[in-house]
C-alpha cells in the first residue's frame, strides 16, 4: 500500500460536501452509500488523489485502487502513529468516556500541545481519521475508544496501539451487541490486554472492584479513590447541584474546587484527569484550575436556568449504568422541588424490558415525580398502577408538559440520543 500518498496531500477526506483543496480522498462504503461512486467528483472537487477499492472507479490517474479502502485508511493511520514516540492515552468504558477525555485534555493542556478525539469519532474510522491529525508539534495524544459489539477494542487498539490506557467503568452499554455483561467486560478488557503486551501505564480507579479484580500484569498501575488507598484520592464535598470536590496527593490537599458540572458520577471523572495530570507532571495549581475552568458541552450534563426551572440536561446518551448514576445523583441534591422526565434507553437488546423495569423501581424508590417518554417505558409503565406519567412521543409528552406549567423545580432530563429530550426545553 502506498501510504506515502498522505504526506503529500492537505490530509483525508471522506466526504464529498466536505473536500479539502489538495485532499486525499478515501471511498468508504456504508449500508447506504458507496463512497466509490463518488472518485471522480472527489477529483473534480480539488482532491488530490482518490483511494477507490472498485476497478471500475479507477478511470484517473489521480485514482488509486485498493483491496478494501476501510483497511487502508485504518493501515494508513497505524503507520502515521508509529512516527510518533510521545504518550498516546487510550481511554474506554461505558460511561464516562467523552467526558473524562475532554478533561484529561483540558488539564494536560496546562502543560503540553495535546492532540484530542473531537466529539465522538471513536469508532474504527474515527479513531484512524483522529490518528491521521496527529503532528510533530503534539506532545502527547488522548485517544477515545468506543465498542458495541466483540473486539471493537482490540481493533481499535491495534491501530492506535496506546502506551497508557485508563477504563472508566464497565457496565451495561450497548447489549444488543455483547449480548450480556461479561460481553462487554471481555471487550472493554482488550484496552488493559494491548497495555499489558507493551509494558505501558494503566490509571484506575480503586473504588471500582471490577476494574481492580481484572488488572494487566507487567504494567505500571496509577491509581486514583475517594474510599481506598490510591496516588491520588479526592473527596466529594458538595453537590450544589455542581460537584465541589478537593484532592489529595502526599498529605498535600487541594483548596475546594467549585466545578461546572454535575453529578456524583462525574466525580471519578474528575479524579482520572487530576491522576493523569499529576502522573505527567502538571502543575497542582494548574490541575486544579482546569478542572474547575471546564465546561461541558452537547447536552453532557449541562445546567441551564430558563425563565421558570433549573434544568439538568444529559440528553446525550443513556444506558442501564449511566441512569442509575444519574438517578442516584439527583436524589443526594439538595432542593425543595424537583422532577424527572427520562427517556428510551436503546441498543438493549432483550434486556430492554428488564433493564427499563429497574429505571421505574428506582424512581419509585427515590419517591420523584417522573414523566417518561419512549415505547419501552410506556410498554412497562401501561401494566402499572404508579404516579409516573408516561408517552410514547415527545409530542404528547409536550403537551402534556405545558399543561403542567412547571415552575421553581429542579428537573433532570436523560434519555438516549434519539429520543431528543432537549427538544422539551423550550416548554420548561
């Protein structure tokens, strides 16, 4: 394969709307759409070459023609990588892992010219496309990992063959495709297993006995804990609703650090980043002011106060773990009024009716008037005598909300992706 072809373009597109004067164009192929019909165009557009992987697009000279154009761009990425010796932190786990990315990025900012995943493209063309960024001015590299179904990580792995790695957690993402637990903690686990093979470095959290019990051998472990002995231990102080929270190292403790975002399970979030930025020399002080500089964003637990409520908005992404920790969360702030609306959680598979029923308990449990949108909790909720209002559409779940006029309230909104929740804010 002719990968010397990159160093002579502006950097790869995929994406005709997208094309770059000097470009190197790749053809993927998707359910919808063949990348290859598009050579050409990608020319004409001001690409300066095309990697096709069908003989019948290779009708230039500026097209280049491949067994399978996907292998070579992840190919391609894995020989850019190894020009490069400074630290690549490869980072997974179903819950957690965008946002303990950007704040691992923010605090190792203090000190390095870091290159970081941008949004989400943590899948087998994002990490390679994320690779490829990489320059001779970057000091060091954070690399997002995700899976959803076997092997994704070892792939991944293979490609951007990390020197340290950290797990958030592991619990239950994503099961349509692993099936069950011990799925995704096989996968997940692939992270710790390309650590182990090149002796590297592994931050983990203490606290978290799934992730203890399944540490690599040969590997320098870097721990962080709130309740067990660790590198780096932190204390929660508050929930405002943001998290205050101070930092240990050697007896040595942080000044109280008022956060901008929210929720319990961000804490350990918190704590990875202050690991890692110790473990790489940042500066306390400056640890410290980026993790309380940072500010999240597309609907990661974010804070908004509208005319009439205040709105915890984690519309980004839901699974069985991540509502429980946010139910949990919410349940610990402190105010006089508050209110749940949450909706579908998918990519369950057939543990979807199971894993709703638990969602259901544990709001019942909490006592929290509740509002719940989707077709999996109104399967579940339409068998139940229970307080818990619940709508298939957003629409109906709409009205029925601006009717209520809710005002002075605390509201949590979770749900996944595609149910849109933030669609509901105007009328909140």
């Amino acid at each position: 394969m002719n990968f010397e072809l990159f160093y002579e373009t502006s950097g790869i597109c995929t994406d005709t709307r997208n094309i770059q004067k000097d470009c190197l164009f790749i053809c993927l192929k998707g359910g919808n759409f063949n990348g290859n019909e598009f050579a050409e165009k990608a020319i004409n557009a001001g690409a300066k070459y095309v990697i096709a992987d069908e003989k019948l697009f290779e009708n230039h000279d500026k097209i280049f023609l491949v067994e399978n154009s996907l292998e070579y761009l992840q190919n391609l990425a894995n020989f850019h990588r190894k020009k490069f010796n400074f630290p690549i932190i490869g980072i997974t786990g179903s819950n957690g892992k965008t946002t303990s990315k950007e704040l691992i990025a923010t605090v190792l900012s203090k000190k390095f010219n870091v290159h970081f995943t941008h949004g989400n493209l943590n899948n087998h063309i994002g990490v390679p496309l994320t690779l490829l960024q990489l320059t001779h001015s970057h000091e060091i590299a954070v690399i997002e990992m995700g899976a959803n179904k076997f092997h994704d990580i070892q792939e991944l792995c293979e490609i951007a063959e990390p020197t340290h790695g950290i797990i958030t957690n592991i619990g239950m993402a994503h099961l349509e495709g692993f099936k069950n637990f011990e799925g995704v903690l096989k996968t997940k686990l692939e992270l710790y297993d390309s650590i182990s093979q090149s002796q590297g470095c592994v931050f983990v959290n203490n606290d978290d006995p799934i992730l203890t019990k399944n540490l690599p051998k040969d590997v320098e472990i870097i721990s962080y804990a709130s309740e067990n002995d660790a590198s780096i231990t932190g204390e929660l102080l508050s929930l405002s609703p943001f998290v205050e929270m101070n930092w240990t190292k050697d007896d040595i403790v942080s000044k109280r650090i008022q956060t901008q975002m929210i929720g319990k399970y961000n804490f350990y979030n918190f704590l990875a980043a202050i690991c890692i930025g110790n473990y790489f020399g940042v500066e306390s002080s400056e640890i410290s002011a980026a993790i309380a500089e940072y500010s999240p964003t597309n609907n990661r637990s974010q804070v908004q106060k509208t005319s009439k409520n205040t709105l915890i908005l984690d519309a980004y992404n839901a699974n069985p773990t991540s509502m429980k920790s946010a139910l949990e969360s919410f349940a610990l702030v402190e105010h006089a009024d508050k209110f749940v609306i949450l909706g579908d959680m998918f990519e369950l598979g057939n543990e979807s009716s199971k894993e709703h029923q638990k969602i259901v308990e544990l709001i019942q449990n909490f006592n929290l008037p509740a509002i719940c949108i989707g077709k999996n909790f109104s399967e579940i909720l339409s068998n139940q005598e229970t307080k818990i209002q619940s709508f298939e559409s957003k629409d109906e779940a709409s009205n029925y909300i601006q009717d209520l006029n809710l005002a002075n309230k605390l509201i949590l909104l979770k749900g996944s992706r595609g149910v849109g929740l933030e669609s509901i804010v105007p009328f909140l």
